[in-house]
C-alpha cells in the first residue's frame, strides 16, 4: 500500500521538483513562502497531526492574557498543506514515512520540525504525578499555554507560581504574572541567570529586577515534588520548601526531528543549510544545530530566526536548481524583543558569546557580543517607549576604537530629549534636536552624539558590515557599493531630498525602502495638493505621508480616516492598547514603537503596556475590548451577540464598540503600507 501510495505521488509530481518541508511553524511557512509561485516547483507543507499551525510568539496571550487560540492562528502560503506528523525519512528511496502510514516522495527536503521544551531532570521524584495532575506545565506550545490558562483559573485567585528557569520565557512570564498580581517565585540553576541568553551585563540588570519584583531562588535546583491537599510542595536542593499551586518549566528547548535523527540531537547543518551528507536535505529554525567557521557550533531558536533560517533554505534550494543567485553562508542576524517589568530587552544577531558592555551607568545601556574580529550580536536593555530602531529591535552598532570610546562618552552624557511618533497629518512629533540633525548642513548628525534611546543605525547592517568579506552574506540583501559611513546618514537626491540610509531587513534580507519619498515638489496631482498642504501646516511630515504620496488615493483615505477617528468616542488610553495589540500581531515595528510611545506619554503603566501588547489586561473591562480589538483584525466573523452583551455590561457604549472597527482600520492601513514600503525604525524619518 505504501509502495503505491509513493508512485502516486511520483506520478502526479513528475513533471515538477517536490519540495517537501516538515514543519508548519516560522521556518516551513518561511520556506513555502520563498518557493511560492517558482514554476515548475511544487511544495508540501507537512505539519502536525491534528495541529492547526499558529504564530507560537503569541501564545503567551493565550496562557496569562485573553487571546484564543483561533487569534494566532498561522496564515499558510501557497502550498499543499498535510497535517499528519512525519516519523521517519527514507534518505535511500527520498520518501517521508507519515503517522497515518502514508508515504511521500521528495525531490527536495527542508526539514523544519522545530523543538520541544526540555523537561526536568527524570530522576526528580514527582515529577511525573505533578504533570499528570496539570500542576507542573512548560509553555512552549498551544497545548502548553491552554493547560497554563486553565491552571490558573482553576485557582479562582491570584495563583502562586514557581517558574523553574530565567531565561527569555521565563523572564516575561514571571513579569506578565507578577503584573497580574500573583505570586511568584523565580529559580534558577545559575546565581546570574539568563546569562547565555543576554550576556552577563543584561543578565545582572535583569536578575536585579526579578529580586526587587518577586521570589526569587538563584543558583538552585528542583529536587523533589510532592503533592499536598490544594497546593504542591516544591523543594529545592537546599532544603527550601516552597508551597504553590504551579509549577512552570522554562528550561529552554531541544530539537525535535523525525527518524533517524536522534531524539533531542537536532539535524546537523553547514553554513549553507545543508544537512550533512545528504543530498538535497536542508534543515532550518529550532531543529537545526549550526557547524560553521563563522561561530562554531550554535543553534538559535526563535522565531524571526526561524523563519530567516527557512528563507535562506528555500533559496539554496532554488540555487541547487539553478533559479536563483547563491543566498552565501547564513548569518543569524534576526532581531528580537521582550517586555520584561516595563523594560524592553532588545537583541539582535547571536548573543552566546561574551559581551562587552558600552555603557552601564544607568538604566538604559548598549552590550555587543564580540568573536574574533566581528561583532556578531548585540542586546540592549531599555525603558519601554524610547525609541529604539532597526528591525523590530536593532540597535546602533558600535564600530571600535576610536568610535567606541567617543560613544561612550556620549553615552554617559545623559539622556536625550525623547520624541513620540504618532499617527496623523503631522506622522513624526520634532523636537529640537531632531530638527537640527535634519538641517545639519553637511547632512551628519550634530556634535552632540544620541544616547542608546536615539540610535537610529540598523544594528544587523553593522553585524553584517564588521564580518570579513569572504563571510558576509551574498544572497542580494547587500548593497555592493561602498557602504555609507557612519557619520553620514543621509544620501542626498537632487530629486527626492535626504533618503534614510540603506538597512538590512528581516523579513527578506532587503535592504532599501521599497517606495521612495515624495515632497510637495516632486508629488503630482492631488498628492501635491495634500503634501503642500501639510507641510504649510506643520513643516514637515514622516516618511510614511510623505511615501504614501505615490498614491493619492492611499493618502487621501488615510487622512481622511485619520482625521475622522480623532472624533471617536472611546478613550484614546483604550485605542492605544487595541492598537499595540494589533500591530504586535501584524509585525509593523515602526507602528508598534509609535503607539508604545503614545501610550507611555497618556500615563500607561509599563505593565500595561506589556499586557496590550500579549493582548491582553489586568482589568477585565479592558482585556474585553482589547480581545474584541484583536477578532476585528483577524476574524471578525468569531464575534458573537454575547460578547457585545459583555462589552455593553461593562459600560462600553455602541458608538464605542463600533469606534474599534476604525481604530483597528486605521491601523490595518498604516502597518500594511509601512510592511510594503519597508519602512522600518531604522529607516524611517
């Protein structure tokens, strides 16, 4: 049966390349959506058995916030879809061996099965009773955040929690709790933790934060669970006993890859994504175990990483057929953000090795990780709301020697003013330094250099810009020019003015602004009329006005619609969590650092601002509105009469439930335009 069930599918593929990739998560969507629309190429997305695919960054709305698991669900890309878990790969016959006993031929094999969270140690006594009771939980998938969820609800009041780990996940969830007003307790193996995951100096500021905000148990183990009427006992290797009502295990992740790679070992994989010795196998994201002479041995499991590991395999892939250029050797140079008590935690390319602090006098500051000659990642730890650039996180990368001493001087010269970006006619709100970095007349910026809040360079441009040339990547995301210097941000245009500098996007490795800016000047028809009008107004405007004015019907319908909902009803503290809500879903940073600033500037607390931004509230009038906030953007036919009942009982007027819908509009708009115009933090004015 098998046999047939394989020449049925080399026959309906025959006359294409079959690319099958394992894994519907960020790398395999990733990889479907590069080879989407190749002629001659089929692809097969192989997911889980019974699992619909969802975005598994937001899953911490689902366990501590208000999201439900059809608001994360997963857009998939132009491919057969099969959910039916793969068990074993053929290398022999190029045949994947399904759960269901199907079988499956491939010409090509991207291997993207992700990982699972790594569980305690086997020999903890009760370990295995806590589970089966539902007390002891990791959070790493939707089934995982479910069960999290009705845990603590079935508390039926502020819970008390042990988390057991204080790394990235662990750090958020102890903060996401502790803001909702349960108890935790944070333990950890490492006196200093989280120290692989930040590097020591971000570790020590974030370990300070847990110690002033909850319990916390560094530098011991988990050795024994043991059930008690209502609650658990957990017991630490000192003797510590801390009762609870939960147990969550945030140990990190191993990989999870199908026969016959070893459980827990990962698909071993070249700079090129190549797994070793086998023909036409790539593996990328979470499964894959990275052996390169760039950084060694390593393995990154995020989920922008992911999806850029499953980009690049997809275009190795169209290389090894000869329909594309040679993407180079992977660099990981995604980028990454966490709310962690207020504070946001931004990082961007690999953070495994040592870190070099640039400033650690106050409560913002810069640290790269450094390898040999190359700075290969950096981590910055902020007040959430400043500004912060580059894509999604990335911060100014700071060239040695000279460069670096003058930065930290400048670092330790104080804040600078900060700026709000808003949405409107006027998109960028100017303050005096801003203004005289842009009318600097040799076009640098001024002779006071930005504290780390103002720092406006793509951070992965720079990571990609210090390695070796023969270790840079080549997959057309640079621009083989010579690179502008770092002390001239702008390149000028007889026509267009001064163009934000060139940065590497994380989506796609593209490195530009997709439109251009246009100016009352060289707009035409009724744009010119609509940017005249603005800058007569306000002097200026942003990049995005000033882009959207290619078309003038995009601008004029974004003014107008802007305009109008200035007049709504509901509370602007409430659009600007809706807001944040949406644009974290939709991934526009540009949007989401404009009305994080907006929120900080109407009085939201930092708590509430990581609440908007899992979808979530502490305040369960608010969380309904948000939640509603999100089904409008993504499925609004799940609302339901009952739910606007709720919203009306808890004093929500009709104007202001239907106010959301142009709330969630204007923001739809606004994100997709920067999305398809590229502009980001650390290019956009």
């Amino acid at each position: 049966m098998a046999a047939a069930t394989t020449r049925n599918w080399r026959t309906q593929h025959m006359t294409s390349h079959h690319a099958v990739i394992l894994g519907a998560g960020a790398a395999g969507t990733a990889a479907a959506r590069a080879l989407a629309g190749q002629e001659g190429i089929k692809a097969t997305i192989v997911g889980q058995t019974d699992e619909t695919p969802y975005t598994r960054m937001l899953i911490k709305g689902v366990a501590y916030g208000s999201s439900s698991p059809e608001l994360i669900r997963l857009p998939m890309p132009q491919a057969d879809f099969i959910a039916d878990t793969a068990e074993h790969v053929d290398f022999e016959s190029r045949t994947v061996h399904l759960a269901s006993g199907t079988t499956i031929a491939y010409d090509s094999l991207v291997v993207a099965t992700g990982s699972q969270a790594r569980g305690l140690e086997a020999n903890v006594p009760g370990a295995q009773q806590a589970a089966r009771a539902g007390t002891l939980v990791a959070l790493h998938s939707l089934a995982d955040a479910m069960q999290l969820r009705e845990a603590i609800l079935a508390c039926g009041r502020n819970a008390r929690v042990a988390i057991y780990g204080a790394g990235l996940t662990a750090s958020e969830t102890a903060s996401a709790l502790q803001a909702q007003g349960h108890e935790v307790s944070l333990i950890a193996r490492s006196k200093i933790p989280g120290v692989a995951t930040f590097g020591r100096s971000v570790a020590e500021r974030i370990a300070a934060h847990h110690q002033s905000r909850v319990s916390t148990f560094f530098g011991r183990v988990i050795s024994e669970i043991h059930p008690i009427p209502d609650a658990t006992v957990v017991t630490l290797d000192d003797g510590t006993d801390l009762i609870v009502d939960l147990v969550i295990i945030a140990l990190g992740t191993t990989p999870v890859a199908p026969a016959p790679w070893r459980k827990g070992e990962g698909v071993d994989v070249d700079d090129r994504l190549h797994a070793h010795g086998l023909e036409g196998v790539y593996a990328a994201g979470g499964v894959a175990v990275h052996h390169d002479h760039h950084l060694g041995t390593w393995r990154i499991d995020h989920w922008d990483d992911g999806a850029a590991q499953g980009t690049h395999a997809a275009r190795m892939l169209l290389h090894s057929l000869d329909r594309g250029e040679d993407p180079g050797p992977y660099r990981p140079r995604s980028a990454y953000m966490a709310m962690i008590y207020g504070r946001m935690i931004a990082g961007v390319g690999y953070t495994g090795y040592p870190d070099t602090p640039i400033d650690r006098s106050g409560e913002e500051f810069i640290v790269l990780h450094e390898h040999g000659d190359a700075v290969v990642g950096q981590v910055a730890l902020m007040q959430s709301g400043r500004c912060i650039s580059g894509d999604s996180a990335s911060m100014r990368p700071i060239p040695r020697g000279r460069h670096r001493r003058r930065l930290r001087r400048s670092c330790q010269s104080g804040p600078d003013e900060d700026h709000a970006r808003v949405t409107g006619d006027r998109d960028v709100s100017e303050s005096p330094r801003r203004h005289r970095r842009r009318t600097t007349s040799h076009g640098g910026p001024p002779a006071c250099a930005p504290s780390p809040t103002r720092i406006v360079v793509s951070c992965s441009q720079w990571v990609d810009r210090l390695l070796p040339p023969d270790q840079r990547a080549c997959d057309g995301s640079r621009d083989h020019r010579r690179p502008p210097s770092p002390s001239m941000p702008f390149s000028r245009s007889p026509d267009t003015g001064p163009r934000p500098r060139q940065t590497l996007s994380k989506r796609e490795g593209v490195t530009m602004p997709r439109l251009s800016r246009l100016t009352p000047e060289t707009a035409v028809g009724a744009s010119r009329d609509l940017l005249g009008e603005l800058v007569g107004r306000h002097a200026h405007v942003g990049d995005m006005v000033s882009t959207m004015a290619h078309s003038p019907a995009v601008l004029g319908g974004y003014l107008q619609l802007s305009r109008s909902m200035r007049r709504a009803k509901l509370d602007r503290k409430i659009s600007e969590r809706i807001s944040i809500a949406v644009q974290a879903q939709q991934g526009c940073r540009l949007c989401l650092q404009s009305h994080v600033a907006a929120a900080r500037s109407l009085g939201i607390s930092d708590e509430g601002i990581e609440l908007a931004h899992a979808g979530s509230s502490a305040d369960a009038s608010l969380a309904a509105i948000i939640v509603l906030g999100l089904q409008v953007y993504r499925e609004p036919m799940s609302i339901t009469d009952e739910q606007i009942d709720n919203l009306r009982a808890h004093g929500y007027s009709d104007r202001e439930v239907a106010d959301v819908v142009g709330i969630v509009a204007l923001n739809i708009l606004t994100g997709a335009f920067n999305l398809l115009a590229g502009l980001t933090p650390g290019n956009a004015d």
